[in-house]
C-alpha cells in the first residue's frame, strides 16, 4: 500500500470513527416513547425452583380430581421466547432496570412498605399504591384511619389492588363500602381485580374465589352509591366482554386495565378482546398494565403485544401505553403527543 493510500485510510477511518461515536451518542441520549404500567406489583422475594414462564399459552387442561392436580391450569408446552426469573434477591433491581430501558413508569401495589421500598429505589419512576386488605388472609381489613393516612400523608396515589373476588365477594357488597366512600372523599382512583383469575381454579388453589364475583355489572350499586369514584377494572373483565361493554358505556369514570389477560390468554383471545373494547368506541378507556411479578422481562413482553397489533392504529397504542392512564391518573401528558 503506497503511502498515499495509507494517508486515505487512515483518514477514512477516523471518520467513520467519528461517524461511530456520533451514532452512539445519539442513541444513548434518544428513549424510548413514555409507558404508563397501570398494574405492577412490589415483590422482592426469592423463588427458589420456580420455573421459566410460556406466556400465551395455546390452551388449559382439564385434570381429574383423583389424581394430582396442578395449582395451575395453563398446558405445559416448549415455547419462545420463556421467561425466566430472576436470580435470588435480584428481582426488583431487575425489573427497575427494565423499567428505565423501556421508559416505564409504573403504578405499584402492595402494602406500604414494600411499596415505599420500590419508591425509595426509583423515585421518579413509582407511583405507590395500597389497599384495605391487611395481608393475604381472607377478610383482614387495615383500618380505616390509617389507610387515610397512607392516602393523605404517606404519598399514595391508588387504592388497589382490590380483590375482593378472591374472597367470593362483590365490590358493591356493604362491608367494604367506606373504604370506597374515603376513596371518592380523598378523590383516589381505585384499581378492582374484576375477572380472570389466572387460570387458576377455584375447587383446588382459590376455594373462595368466584368467576362470578369477577362481572363487571356487580360494580353499578357501588358506582350508584359513589358517583364521583374513579375505577379502574383490572384484567378488563376478561372474559365478560358484553358486561364489560354495558359498564363502560353506563360509567364514563369507568377504565380497564388489560393486565394478566395480555401475556396468560391465547394471542389470539388477546386481540380479539382489546379489539373488542376498541371497536365498541372506547379506546381511550384501555389502559396497559402487566401484573408484573415474577419475571422482569414479562413488562418488555408485554409491550410488545400491543406495539406489534396489528388491529390497532398508531395512534390507539399510543394511547393505550401512555396516555389513556395519564388522563386517568391525571398525569402530564405533554411529553407523550
């Protein structure tokens, strides 16, 4: 190589260096589109032997009650991609991580402290939530003064999760009705578990739990009752699409989440059902949430269910990422026109 061509190369070279390094900078400066996650929950726990996650599984299984039965209903089946926890004590780095690459904020639930732990740890990222049920014992309430608190001076912004159908109860049974009435007082949105039950089945994990205590209608007497209450219906409903339709079409303050149905259902029946709520008019009420727990990369996952509908427009995934939560949670929403 004569020394001239050398001189060309090296030139070249530094360039396309320069080009390199400009390339980098800009993608490390540019973010992803703002998310909203209406539906997270504040683990950070161990699991030991848990294994990797199929999420659409293709079917569920029948099982005969004299023999073994699974907790779980889903089809045991190779897929990709599986999910895979995280490794002991690295679950909620991992998932706050997730969440910075993919530019999510999250609403997270759980009771105050571990809540405030994932507050402390991402601070711009959090939106703390909290509800009346004190541990995972059947009809343990915290009382009402000090759920006031968490509400007035402890920082929380939802009152969820709420499941109720896990107890075998209504949401519009009188027993719970002034913890909605705080609700509406302090002007909190409250998040409702209403439907799937993550294939779980009654006569064998959940003996309280009712599919039937998951139809949205059960909600009109506790809406009739709290007229200014902001709801938010967690898992849409699934699968009482009809129900749910008559719900948000009586109840503008009404929302859904499709968290849990998006990644524990057939993609198909995923679809079809966020297709449902959209073509029936009210996209601007479908909200993104996950449930995530267990497994960080079920968020990124989750993401790309609705960024990859093909029965959506530009513009409803959009909303239904961003914007729809923010007018709920009546965030700014400027960043995400």
């Amino acid at each position: 190589m004569t020394p001239r061509l050398i001189r060309r190369f090296l030139s070249c070279a530094v360039l396309l260096s320069s080009f390199s390094s400009l390339a980098r900078a800009q993608n490390a400066e540019s973010k992803a589109p703002p998310v909203l996650d209406v539906h997270v929950h504040a683990m950070d726990a161990n699991f030991p032997g848990l294994a990797p996650m199929c999420p659409n599984t293709s079917k569920f299984t029948a099982s005969d009650p004299k023999q073994k039965e699974e907790p779980f209903g889903w089809v045991k089946e190779p897929c990709t991609p599986a999910l895979y926890p995280s490794a002991p004590g690295e679950y909620m780095k991992d998932v706050l991580a997730e969440m910075e690459r993919l530019n999510v904020t999250a609403v997270v639930f759980g009771d105050p402290k571990s809540v405030q732990k994932w507050k402390d740890a991402a601070p711009a990222r959090i939106i703390p939530g909290t509800a009346f049920s004190n541990g995972l014992t059947p009809g343990q309430r915290v009382p009402l003064d000090e759920l006031r608190k968490d509400f007035t001076s402890g920082g929380f912004k939802v009152m969820g999760e709420i499941g109720l159908q896990y107890e075998g109860i209504s949401p519009s049974d009188p027993s719970v009705d002034a913890y909605f009435a705080l609700a509406e007082e302090l002007d909190i949105p409250v998040a409702i578990h209403m439907g799937t039950g993550g294939s779980g089945r009654a006569n064998i994990a959940m003996p309280k739990f009712r599919g039937s205590m998951g139809n949205p209608l059960l909600l009109e007497e506790l809406l009739a009752r709290h007229p200014k209450l902001r709801v938010q219906v967690m898992h849409a409903g699934y699968p009482m699409i009809d129900n749910m339709l008559t719900l948000l079409q009586a109840n503008s303050h009404v929302y859904v989440d499709v968290a849990g149905l998006i990644w524990s259902y057939p993609i198909k029946e995923v679809n079809r059902y966020i297709e449902r709520l959209v073509d029936a008019g009210f996209e601007d009420r479908v909200m993104f949430g996950t449930d995530q727990l267990l497994w960080p990369k079920l968020m990124a996952y989750s993401i790309s269910i609705i960024q990859n509908a093909d029965n959506l427009t530009p513009q409803q995934k959009r909303d239904i990422l961003y914007n729809n939560a923010a007018r709920f949670l009546r965030l700014d929403t400027a960043q995400a026109k």
